[in-house]
C-alpha cells in the first residue's frame, strides 16, 4: 500500500474519525487520545460498514459486584449487530485471538512548508533597506 495524504492533523481533532477509499479499499480512520489508527471498514462478521458505528468504552476486569468503566474513545461496535473491535489493535472484546479486523499503519508527518524566496533586510540611519 503506498503512502496516502488524508489531511492535516489540525483538521481531524481527538475523538473524530474519516471513513474513506484508498486503494479501492474502504477504511476508516480515527483519532484515539491523539494517536491514528486506522481498521478496514468492514465487519468480519457479516461485512458491515464497521467504522461508522458506535465508538464507545467498555467493562473492564473487577472485582464481583463492581463495574470499572473505561477505555473511552477505544471501542467500535458494528452497527449491524454489535459485534465489538478495539480500534487501536483490530481485535474483537469477545474473542481477540481469533476474530479481527485489518489494520493499517497510520503516521503524522511533518507538514512540507513550501520554500520561500527570502532577501536580507537592514536598518541604515533609520530607512528599512531590501537587498536584491
């Protein structure tokens, strides 16, 4: 897969996703806690659009009668059938180790700025003076 300019990091704030075609393949892109993933948009379970459903936490580990919330922002769950994928790996909540979703690999670069032609400048008796 080669490398595909989405938009600037600026214009996709913490908690927001793009559910885009690059390369012919639809894939979602996310903006956990300011990290990017980005998870094919299609649910290994029945080929639903994945990445447009619900992104939410979870239950985690503890102790009997207690309930911990967290993982906020991590967690998408199919629109069709609520089948749950952790976005920042690709694996399922119910059965990580064999039901997943394709990932791919997502990096923020450095903004190219266009090189601008630039012509040194003094100060002489109080005139400002370009030098070309």
């Amino acid at each position: 897969m080669g490398r595909h300019v989405i938009g600037a990091a600026a214009e996709f704030p913490v908690g927001t996703r793009r559910v885009l075609v690059v390369e012919g393949r639809p894939i979602g892109v996310f903006n956990v806690n300011g990290t990017y993933y980005a998870l094919k948009n299609s649910c290994p379970h029945q080929g639903a659009p994945l990445c447009v459903g619900t992104v939410t936490g979870m239950t985690l580990p503890s102790a009997p009668g207690e309930y911990v919330y967290g993982r906020e922002g991590e967690i998408v769950r199919c629109p069709w059938h609520g089948w749950e994928f952790d976005i920042t790996t690709g694996k399922s909540i119910f059965d990580p180790h064999k039901c997943l979703v394709k990932t791919y690999e997502v990096t923020v670069e450095a903004e190219e700025i266009p090189e601008v032609e630039t012509y040194p400048v003094t100060v002489e008796s109080g005139t400002i003076v370009v030098h070309i």
